[in-house]
C-alpha cells in the first residue's frame, strides 16, 4: 500500500473573510507566530488559525480515515485470496 496518496496540503483560511494569503513575521517559537491575513489585516497566531480552520482539518482528516480503511480491507482481502487460491473448501465473494 503507497502512503504517498494519502499526503494532503489543506489551505486554511481567514474566518472573517475566507482568504488564504496570509503574512507572517517570525517569532522566537511557531507558537508565537504572528500571521496577519493580506486581505483584512486580521492577525493570528498559529494555534487560533489552526482552532479556527479545526472543521476543515477534521473533514480532510475523515477523508483520509475513510480511504485508508477502504484500503487496507481490499489489500487484506487481496491478501487472503492469494494465500487461499488452491483450497478447495475455502471460497471468497
């Protein structure tokens, strides 16, 4: 199974008014961070950005979640048939 397709860049965005450009000045530690958002100047830090984008990670999240388990039944059962093929008495749907 490739992990590779399970890689995922999720843009967040500005909650007052949804853009995705954001500034940043550099701080001592990535929690100190101070981004400002390019359209109305409204300024964050890393973790509220993150709390208020939190839905959005979450729906990716479950995307991948859902895919992943999707994928590991069909490698098991791929699995399984080929370990089973000259069975008589074993028979997969």
């Amino acid at each position: 199974m490739k992990s590779d397709k399970y890689n995922r860049s999720i843009s967040l965005q500005c909650p007052t008014c949804g853009c995705k450009d954001f500034s940043y000045d550099e701080g001592v530690d990535e929690a100190i961070q101070i981004m400002t958002c390019a359209s109305c100047e409204r300024e964050f830090n890393k973790d509220e950005l993150l709390q208020e984008n939190s839905e959005n990670i979450d729906e990716h999240l479950s995307e991948i979640k859902n895919e992943v388990t999707k994928d590991l039944v069909n490698e098991l059962r791929k699995s399984l048939k080929k370990s089973f093929s000259g069975s008589k008495n074993i028979r997969f749907k």
